[in-house]
C-alpha cells in the first residue's frame, strides 16, 4: 500500500503538471462518470496531501466548487506521462489531462467528489500527517499516551498518525529500538517526540527519492549513495534474516491483519 510520501508527491507532481490548466476529465470504465462529467472542462486549482489522502482542487462554478477525493488504498496507482494520452485501457476509472500532460487512475479504493464540508469531516477524523506543516505531534501523543493497545498497532491507526504504513511504522519502531507490542501508554512523551522527529525526516526524504530508505550507510552490506533494494530496511520484510545490528533473526507477525516485522532482541521491550 502506498505510504504517506507518495501521496504527497503525486499531490506535488499533479500541481506541476495541471495546476493552472482546464482539464478534461473522463472515466472510460464508467464507474465514475457522473464525477468526471462534473470535473470536465474546469481549472485545476490546487492540490493537497493528507495522509494517504489525495484531494484535487477544482475551480468553482456557479454549482459550487469541485473537489476531488482520491484514497489508493491497496491497489490503486496513477500512471502519468506526456500528450498523447494513449488508447484508454482496462479498468481506467479517471483521467485527467491538459494539453501537455495525462494521468490515469487505475484501482482506488475512494474516487469521489467532495464538497468543502466532506473535506472538513475528512481531516477531522484523520490524526496529524507528519509531512504537514500544521501537524500537531501532541494530538497523536494524546491517543498514544493513554491507550493500552500496542504501539505497532497505534501507529498505523490513521485516526492517531496519518500517512504512516506498513514499512515506516516498522522500520520506525526498530530505530528507536522499542518493542512493537509495548502498550502505547507506556511510551514516555520524550520517546514520542523523538519518534515524530524521525519519522518527519525519514518521511520527507521519502517524498524527495520516492522510495523509503530506513538504514544508516554502515548497516548497509554495500555502500553506495543510493542503496540497493535488499538494503533500505532494518526489519520489513526481512523475516529469517539476521538483525543487521545484532544478528538475531528477525521475527514476522499478524498484527491488526498486516505483517509487523520487529527483532526479538534489539526491540524487547
Ligand atoms: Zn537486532
């Protein structure tokens, strides 16, 4: 599933390749017709991340404004390129394109119209993004501080950090060497703060690179500027490996019906 820096970067690469333009809007699957209809022919105005949320600003007409709401989820992607657009294909729920540039939107699970209140409910219920300037870290400390539940499973609760998935909330926990089923209340807000602190870095430079990198050069097996695939994470996906710091073998399990990857040893407590 896509992480929060990829949410962002298509809202940035969407306002550099539409913004300012008319765009003609279409679903040629048809599943979302009505809202490309609507969309059709207006300017693109502006473009926001939050979370794994991605909404387009539209201009507004004498019907109102116009935006569009668009959450991946697991399977969704856009696919981007220059005019032409090619022959549309498969299962293709929206396109948008200018007179320079297409994209298409294949899988998401949310493809719909909002209107400024749907937008206001949307970010209400969505914990502070770290890739936000706005974002307020005590929000999340509030639900973390005082919840028993495990802080591998808080962390991906979008209601108490948006924008975090599997990989950094992962990759994060091992970094600061703290175990995934420690209740979230046990984590002192000094722990927090340092969490925030590197999860907006690890985050930002995801948005940057787009692809996540969690390791230091000297846990690396090559050194390289820009590390290979097997050497970008500490933990995910590294089920019977050893540890890159300690050597155990690092552990996979079910939690909240996703895989966490933690070690035994660095992470246990
Ligand atoms: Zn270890």
């Amino acid at each position: 599933m896509p992480e929060g820096h990829t949410v962002h970067r298509l809202a940035r690469q969407h306002l550099d390749l539409f913004a300012g333009t008319v765009v003609r809007a279409s679903s040629p699957q048809g599943r979302f017709a009505g809202g490309a209809e609507v969309l059709d022919g207006r300017r693109l105005v502006g473009t926001e991340a939050y979370g794994k949320h991605l909404l387009h600003h539209f201009e507004p007409r004498e019907d109102g404004g116009a935006i569009l709401h668009v959450h991946l989820g697991l399977y969704g992607a856009f696919t981007t390129g220059p005019y032409p657009a090619p022959e549309p294909r498969g299962a293709l729920r929206l396109r948008l394109a200018n007179e320079q540039w297409w994209t298409d939107l294949r899988g998401p699970t949310a493809c719909e119209l909002f209107d400024p209140l749907a937008r206001e409910q949307l970010l209400g219920r969505l914990g502070p993004d770290p890739l936000r300037d706005d974002a307020d870290p005590v929000l999340a400390y509030n639900r973390i501080g005082t919840s028993r539940t495990a802080v591998a499973a808080l962390l991906m609760d979008q209601r108490v950090v948006a924008g975090i998935g599997n990989v950094y909330r992962a990759e994060l926990l091992f970094r600061h060497r703290i175990s995934p089923f420690r209740p979230g209340r046990d984590l002192a807000p000094e722990e927090w703060t340092a969490l925030w602190r590197d999860l907006r870095t690890l985050m930002r430079a995801g948005v940057r690179s787009g692809y996540i990198v969690t390791t230091r050069p000297e846990h690396r097996s090559r050194r390289r500027v820009a590390p290979a695939r097997e050497d970008r994470f500490y933990v995910y996906r590294r089920a019977g490996l050893p540890c890159r710091v300690c050597g155990a073998e690092v552990r996979r399990q079910e939690l909240v019906g996703r895989n966490l990857y933690w070690c035994p040893r660095c992470q246990a407590s």
